[in-house]
C-alpha cells in the first residue's frame, strides 16, 4: 500500500487594508497570533500562523494591507513587507470582501505572481444585506483573474473556513511538516506582547489615536511561570501621550489590564506588566526610527 501523501509550504495572505486578513489567519489557526481591530494598517510585520493537520502543514504568512492611498516611511516600508512575502511562497490567498471590488483590489491583484497558485477567498458573506447578490458578485469576482480556487467564508464566525483550507492544500508540494505539531507561530514571545499591547491601544482608542503610535517591549523575563515585561508605547506628540494615559491614568491602566489578560491566555501563565508613554516627534516618518524600533 502506498503510504498518505503530505503536504507543507507557505501561504502568504494578501488584499487591501481592512477585508479581515488577520482575523481570517486567527480563524485557520485556531489562536489569535495576529492582532485585529476596525482600523486599516492594524498588521505592521509580517506575521506567520502554522496550522498542522495530519494530512498537511500550512505556514500562513499574514501581511499588511497594502497601502495605496497615504505615503510616508512607515506606509511605504508596510507596503515592501507585502512584496518582500509574496517571493518564494508556495500559494497566495487573497482576500476581498464580499460585495465589493474596488480599484485598491485590483492593485493588490496586479501585485499577485505568476506562475503560483492564487486562491480567492471573499471574506465577511455573512455581512451581506442582500443574499441573492452573492452568487452574481461571486461569478463576476470570479473572472478578474486566473483563481486556482474561490471559496466563499465569513472569517469571524468560522463559515467555511474549513473548507478554505481543504481548497489550498492540494496546491502545497509534498513534503514533511516544516515546524512541530504544538507550534502555532514562529514570532517569539516578546515579539507577541508588544502586538498584543498595541492591539488593546488601538481597540480602546479607536480614532482619537493618531496612527503614528507604536509599542516597543523594553524587558521580558522569565521566572518559572511568570514573565515580567516592561513596555514603552511611543506616540508623535505630547498630546496623543495624553489621550493614553487617561484621567488619573486610567485610560493607560485599562489598556494595560486588557493586554496583560491576553498575554497571560496566549503564554498560559502570569505575567507581571509595566507600562510606559514616550513622545517621540516623526517616528513613522524615519526610516532610522522604524529600524530601531523593530520594524523591518
């Protein structure tokens, strides 16, 4: 008897800002390993998922939504992350939202390699108001290009998502898992909490926050089943430093409560979690910067 083909190789997830892409990556992994919330640009880096199933690994590539409207370093830098992935994977999944198709899409389409397998996943069909117009948006989505694949799901409540996967695996080369059963990412702890931290800042901000706000992970130790982290959230200006900080600090505080809860969740252990607000004036917009902080 011939023994079960494997499958494994990488899936770089693409598509505009804002069609769910990270929650779509949480979903077929089955744990948050990337951050999510309403605003475009949430994803910075270039986040990895790994999904292990006995007939196939996945290592889902997570990327920023590629940014066609504001300019800047830190837009520009997000936007070659999104190229830079697109090279050596093994499949591309991009991702619209269903309903729509704009001209953002279609760029990011333009950016798509040939050659290598594209599946379409139409994202957030649930949210349709008119059911009947699915099918024909579906069929007309269906001809903007050479789709290996088009599978219709709804990220947030899991529709379909099994079948996503189903969809991509066929196009994966045979070969051994690529990383251990039990790993679900390949970003190291510290890397987690600093976007864990940066999540809840934009979540209980919303739009009051400015874009230009990141988060650097100054400390992380480790102490048995405790880690102790000490963190910086770095704002443009002395007025956004305000915004976080809160009454009486209690804007900060909540951030810091909500995070050090997903941390503990995601690390199944205590963590210990100091949080700080810096100023430093036209951090997005220095390439040096980004660089010292992290991003690359």
């Amino acid at each position: 008897m011939n023994a079960p083909v494997h499958r494994s190789g990488h899936v770089a997830i693409v598509g505009r800002p804002n069609v769910g892409k990270s929650t779509l990556l949480n979903r077929l992994v089955g744990t948050k390993v990337s951050i999510t919330s309403r605003r475009p640009q949430t994803t910075r880096h270039r986040i990895t998922g790994i999904v292990s199933e006995p007939d196939a690994q996945l290592v889902l590539v997570d990327t920023p939504g590629f940014q066609t409207v504001h300019g800047g370093a830190l837009n520009k830098m997000l936007n070659r992350v999104v190229t830079d992935s697109l090279g050596g994977v093994d499949v591309v999944l991009f991702v619209v939202e269903a309903g729509e198709f704009r001209a953002d899409d279609r760029k990011v389409m333009a950016l798509l390699p040939q050659r290598i397998p594209v599946v379409l996943a139409i994202n957030k069909i649930d949210r349709a108001k008119d059911k009947r117009r699915l099918l024909p948006y579906i069929a007309r989505v269906s001809t903007e290009y050479d789709f290996a694949e088009v599978v219709p799901v709804a990220a947030a409540k899991g529709t379909q998502v099994p079948r996503l996967l189903d969809a991509i695996k066929p196009y994966l080369p045979e070969g051994p898992a690529l990383y251990g059963d039990d790993e679900v990412t390949d970003r190291p702890e510290r890397f987690l909490a600093a976007e864990l931290l940066r999540e809840k800042l934009f979540r209980l901000l919303g739009e009051e926050l400015p874009y230009a706000a990141t988060v650097v992970v100054e400390k992380f130790e480790t102490e048995g089943g405790l880690r102790r982290i000490h963190a910086t959230i770095v704002v443009d200006k002395p007025n956004h430093k305000a915004m976080v900080i809160g009454k009486g600090g209690a804007k900060l505080k909540d951030i810091a409560t909500q995070a050090r809860l997903d941390m503990e969740k995601l690390f199944g252990g205590k963590v210990f979690l100091e949080v700080w607000v810096r100023v430093k004036s036209g951090w997005a917009e220095s390439l040096k910067t980004l660089k010292n902080l992290g991003y690359e």
